[in-house]
C-alpha cells in the first residue's frame, strides 16, 4: 500500500506525497470497484515519492492538482500527466506532482519544491477546491479537511469542527491569503521563465483567478471532463483523461 509522509520523514528533500519507490494495486482499503472498469489499477512512485515515472529529457513539464491530476483509480499509462507527456514526445518528460484530497497549500508546495529541485519549462496546474486545508496534528500525519465535509479528522472530532467554525467564520481571510499565495507562485514560475497553464476544477473560483491569470500571462489549462467513472468509481476514469491530454495539448501548441 501508498504510505503518507510524516513530517518526521526527510520532507526537506520530498514534496509532499507518498514514499519512494512503491507499488501497489489499490490506493485505499475502502476502494468500491466500478463495474465498467474492473481490472486491476497499477499505482507505482518514483524515488521522489510521486507517481509515474521521471526520466531525464530535453524538456520538462509538471503537473500539479489533487486525486485527479494523481489519478486516483487508474493506472499508471491512464492518467492525463502521463498522456500529455506521451503527445509532446520523447524529448519531453514529466513530473506528476498530483496529491490525493489535496487542496492550493499543498499543490503550491509540491511546485515550489519542483521549481527548486528541476529545470521547468512548463507547470499545468489543475488547482482543486480552495477550502480544502493542510491540517497537521499532534501525531504528525498530514491531513486534509474541507469545511463543511468530513466531521472529524485524526480521529479528533473536537479539533474537527473546531477547525471548521473557524475556517467558516474566516473564509474571506483564507481567500484573500490563497490569492496573495498564488500571485507569489505566478510571480516565481515568471521570474524562472516558466510557461503556466491553469484552472481550477471550481467554476467561480476559476472566475475569481481571472484577472491574476491575465496579470501574469497564465493560459488556460482546461476541464476535466466526465465522460466516465474510474476503477474506484468516484473520480474520472480512462477516457476522460484521454480528453482532458488532448485539450491540455491542445492548448499547449496553440500559438
């Protein structure tokens, strides 16, 4: 099974993500499988801790989001970092810098830890719901809490709602500072000369981004779209992410 990091692990050298070098079959030993999508899912991470292999290339190009840009109940050759890669060439190679229930804070971690670490020359950063928070309790484990949603988290459900009448009452603060922390992340990817392609999967948060995303010449990434359900029958299966690679790559020749 995928393990989580734990802050204690060597997370000055790792994004944050799974452990290096596993494979495993399933991703969760609560997984409902899909009847139209039955056969085994391959999950495998690299000695960086991420999914899907990254091999030394001319170019590099990076793709940072949630479950689905993991690709949470596909295989690896399934998912749309890996088919984008696969349209640009061999001289293109990839990191897939996608953390499950992941929310900005994490995914904008994960980039900055890649933009220090690699030479890239191009982020697609599919941003997930901005409400979705990086909680970390006493016992170290990262967790994710969306408000609202889950009614406990590390089995603590006084710090859970706790933390989400906080979160509820301050929402405007948390937006604001979101904002101010993906302007840094726009303002880094231009100084490094790093061609962005995002959107977020939320249509009036998209809306919200526009005018930063103008600001900083960041192009449109895409939807998800879907067409079909994956192995654990929650997220997007094969033949969405096969739309969703032609649609990124699309983008990414537009001239």
């Amino acid at each position: 099974m995928l393990n989580y990091l734990k802050y204690e692990d060597d997370c000055q050298k790792l994004p944050i993500g799974y452990k290096p070098n596993q494979v495993a079959t399933r991703c969760s030993r609560f997984e409902f499988v899909s009847p139209t999508y039955s056969k085994e899912v391959i999950y495998s991470t690299n000695e960086f801790g991420l999914r899907n292999n990254y091999n030394k290339a001319e170019k590099l190009i990076a793709f940072a989001g949630c479950s689905m840009t993991f690709g949470t109940g596909i295989s690896d050759n399934e998912t749309y970092p890996y088919l984008v890669a696969e349209k640009l060439g061999k001289s293109w190679s990839f990191l897939n810098l996608g953390f499950p229930g992941s929310g900005p804070d994490v995914q904008m971690a994960n980039i900055t830890w890649a933009i220090d670490n690699f030479q890239i020359d191009k982020l697609c950063w599919y941003m997930s719901d901005p409400h979705r928070q990086v909680v970390s309790p006493e016992t170290g484990v990262i967790d994710f809490y969306l408000p609202g949603g889950f009614e406990a988290f590390a089995g603590n459900t006084g710090l859970g709602k706790k933390f989400a009448k906080v979160q509820t009452l301050l929402e405007d603060t948390w937006w604001f500072k979101t904002m101010w922390s993906i302007r840094t992340v726009f303002s880094l990817c231009k100084a490094k000369n790093i061609e962005v392609f995002m959107s977020c999967w939320q249509d009036d948060i998209d809306e919200d981004l526009m005018s930063l995303k103008q600001e900083y010449g960041v192009k449109e990434l895409g939807k998800l779209p879907g067409l079909d359900r994956a192995r654990d029958n929650t997220h997007d299966g094969p033949i969405s992410n096969e739309a969703f690679a032609n649609i990124i790559y699309k983008n990414i020749r537009k001239k």
